[in-house]
C-alpha cells in the first residue's frame, strides 16, 4: 500500500502544477522536471513513513485501526501539496516556464529542497505523539519559517535586480542550505518537546 500510494502520488501530485512525467522526464529528457518529480515522491514517502509511527494519543489506552495512519497520511499529502502552491505562487518565473522551458535545474534544486523540507516537517507532525496544540503548531511554525525563507531570498533577488548565473546559483543555494536548516532545528526542537513531556508529564 505504502509503495502504490508514494509511487502514484508522488508522481500524479505535480500534474496540478503543470508538469508531466511522461512528457517532460522520458520523453523530453528533462533533468529540471527529473529532479523535480524524485523530490516530490521522496516527500510523498516521507509522509508516508511518518503516518505510521508514533500515536495521536500517547497517554491513552485506545488502539487504532488501518484507517488512522492512511487519514494522517491523506492530511500531510494535502499539506503539502498546499505549501508547494504557496512556494510557487511567490516565484517570479512560472513553473512551467523555468521547468519545462528553460530547465533551470538551480530552480529545480531549490523547489526539491523546499518540498523535501516541508515533508521532514509534515512527517514529523504526522507521526505524533500529539501531547497538544502545542506541539501541533509546531509543524505549521516550521512551515511558516520556510515560507518565509523563499519570501527573504525572492525580496533579495528583486531589491538586487538581474544577477548573473552564477550570483543567482550562489543565492539559490543559499536559499537550498536555509530550508534544510530550519527542517532539522524544527525536529531538533520536537525532539526537546517530547523528551520534556516524557519527563514532566
């Protein structure tokens, strides 16, 4: 179940936005749509993985079913497809041009980045242990932080003007490094949460 759903979703998923698998990777042989679709089914079973540990209730005695993890994962797949329309709604450059057009594979890296990102924190939150609210805004905090990490570098290239090539590959990995920081400081920090709760409560 796990390998069908993180397959055909992680592959059908960026058909919203434009791209297809089919056409623009096997055929065309594009690296930028390549790159692109392999981050987002690594994301896709990264939520998946995560919909399967860790309890929506640690301290209680109910046992669950199939359909919990499968809803969880449904919810952070849904999730993500939200942040990575958020994510594009800010770029300067239409996907389909900067990815199937032009091939930019910076642009594709950075896209990568932010969605497997976004994917280590909704995993995180799809895999509990939900000790509150707390602890579930968490996830939407660190989401909020790479958003406005894409914010701060698409103000800076806009303040800055054109740059050339490899100003604009500098700054976008840059942008790359910054996501992946606030990933791990987010599940550095969910880390603290749970080992706090284990302890006080």
């Amino acid at each position: 179940m796990g390998y069908a759903l993180f397959r055909n979703l992680g592959q059908f998923g960026l058909q919203f936005f434009g791209l297809r698998l089919r056409v623009d990777v096997y055929e065309r042989k594009n690296l930028a749509a390549a790159i692109l679709f392999a981050a987002f089914t690594f994301s896709t079973a990264l939520i998946f993985g995560g919909s399967l540990w860790g309890e929506a209730d640690p301290d209680g005695s109910d046992e669950g079913g199939w359909w919990i993890p499968l809803t969880f994962f449904g919810l952070g797949w849904l999730t993500l497809i939200i942040a990575f329309l958020l994510f594009l709604v800010r770029e300067k450059t239409p996907l389909s041009q900067s990815i199937r057009q032009d091939r930019r594979i910076v642009t594709a890296e950075a896209a990568a980045a932010y969605l497997i990102s976004s994917a280590i924190v909704i995993a995180e939150a799809t895999a509990g242990d939900f000790y509150g609210w707390w602890h579930g805004l968490m996830s939407f905090a660190s989401l909020a932080g790479l958003l406005i990490v894409h914010e701060v570098f698409n103000t800076a290239t806009s303040f800055g003007g054109e740059k050339s090539r490899p100003e604009a590959a500098t700054s976008r990995s840059f942008e790359i490094a910054m996501y992946f920081v606030v990933a791990i400081a987010s599940w550095l920090l969910n880390r603290w949460i749970d080992l706090y709760f284990a302890r006080f409560l």
